[in-house]
C-alpha cells in the first residue's frame, strides 16, 4: 500500500504545472466574459470571434508555462506562438483599423445617423453606422458602404444644413443611477449655458443603448456660434463629470439609520 509521503513523493513535481492550468482555466474565463462585454455593441460574430480569440491566447501562454514547470523546453512553442500571433494582426488588421475608427469617428466626427455628408467622393445620407462600415443612401437610391477607417483619414464633409450648429455628447450612466433624476439635474445644470446656446432648440438627452449594467445615452446641443463648438462640449463634459461624481459619492455614504 502506498503511504502518503510515496504519493505526495510522485505528485509534488507536477504540481506547479497543475496550479498553472488550473490559474489558466479561471483567466481564460475572466477573459471570455470581460471581452463579451467589451464586444457587445459589435455585431454577434465578431464578439464570439473575439472572445473565442481570446481565450486561446491565455490557453497558448498557460498550456507554455505548464510545459516549461514541467521541464520542457519551450522555446519552440514560444516562436511558433509568435508566429500565430503576427498571422492573426496582419489578417485581423482591416477589421481592426475600422473597429477602432468606429470609436473615434463617435466622439469626434461631426455626423450622426441622417445627416447627409461627402467622403471619398460618394455623398449621400447616413442611415446606419456599424461596426466596421458607414451606410450612405444616394440620392439615386443606392446604398454605398463606406469603411470607417475612411472617416479618421479622409475629408468628411457634413452637407446637412446648419449641422455645424449640432454638438452630441456621448454618455454612459450605471444601472443605479436614477435616469429621470439624472437627465432633470443635467438639463437644469446646462441651462446656465442657454446664453451660448440657439434658444429654438433646447438641449435633448437621448437614450441610444440600454443593458443590465449601463446606459447610453446621447446629449444634444445646439449653438448660436460655431466658434463655441469646443468650448460649449468641454463645458457640457465638465458638468457631466460633476453630476456623475455627485451621484459616485451618493452611493458610497452609508445609509443612515431609521430613528426610533
């Protein structure tokens, strides 16, 4: 019969390796949802490709670091890792420029959904911005897809009349944060700016995503000066980021106790 020290005796080599695969299983999960919920406002595919991609790329460093407690030598299995990685960038590059262009042409790109803009030639009117492209429809009623990496590195022009007057805001508010309350207090703080603002339009707060966890929203102003435009949205983000931490600092005081 074996005792326990003949057992612990035979085990013990294997054990960094083990800890190694185990630690291995509980990232690449963490990894799986974090990327989920960064991917979410991708389309489907792309979120499962990614966390997919993800998921073998803590896999391959793991299943590395266990071969090498194990005393292999891994040298190979790094190069060939290396290898895979530089295939992945050069193939993922296209779809990667336009996702990342997604983002910037949001916050700093002057158009939205139905504006009618000029780029690379085509014009039309916007009326989808996805992931990876911009949907114009011609006046002919063709649709024309254009990547969104062209609206970082091209000149866009805006021909939707007095849109240099339009400043949109993104938002983004936890699931605690009451939205009534929250737009109430925003529009109140932003009506101190009313002297800089087209008093025909005044500022809208818009709901563009909602999910367990946060909301998206959309905030919309209107200026009398396009000279105003950067001055007006560092304003509007400054109040934003005060309303916000009220909120943060709200949540974090203890409640106080019910007096008797």
């Amino acid at each position: 019969m074996l005792g326990w020290a003949t057992v612990w005796s035979w085990f013990a080599p294997f054990l960094p390796a083990v800890v190694i695969v185990v630690l291995t299983v509980v990232v690449a999960w963490l990894v799986h949802v974090i990327v989920g919920r960064l991917m979410r406002p991708t389309t489907p595919q792309m979120a499962i490709s990614a966390r997919r991609l993800g998921v073998a790329v803590v896999a391959l460093i793991g299943g590395t670091l266990a071969l090498q407690a194990l005393g292999v030598n891994a040298t190979v299995l790094f190069l060939v890792i290396g290898l895979i990685g530089v295939t992945i960038i050069v193939a993922l590059r296209e779809p990667l420029s336009n996702y990342g262009a997604k983002y910037f042409s949001d916050i700093y790109t002057p158009f939205k959904v139905g504006d009618s803009i000029l780029v690379q030639g085509v014009s039309g009117k916007v009326i989808e911005i996805n992931a990876m492209t911009t949907v114009l429809l011609s006046e002919n009623d063709q649709l024309i897809s254009v990547p969104n990496v062209a609206m970082i590195r091209d000149v866009v022009v805006n021909t939707s009349p007095q849109a240099w007057k339009e400043v949109t805001v993104p938002v983004s508010i936890g699931s605690t944060v009451d939205l009534p309350t929250f737009e109430s207090q925003l529009l109140k703080s932003l009506s101190k700016l009313r002297a800089r603002l087209d008093p025909r339009f005044p500022p809208v707060l818009t709901t563009k995503n909602r999910t367990a966890q946060s909301t998206e929203l959309v905030l919309t102003l209107m200026l009398r000066r396009p000279e105003d435009r950067d001055a007006i949205t560092l304003e509007a983000n400054r109040r934003l980021a005060e309303i916000l931490e009220q909120k943060r600092t709200a949540l974090r005081k203890p409640a106080t106790p019910a007096q008797a």
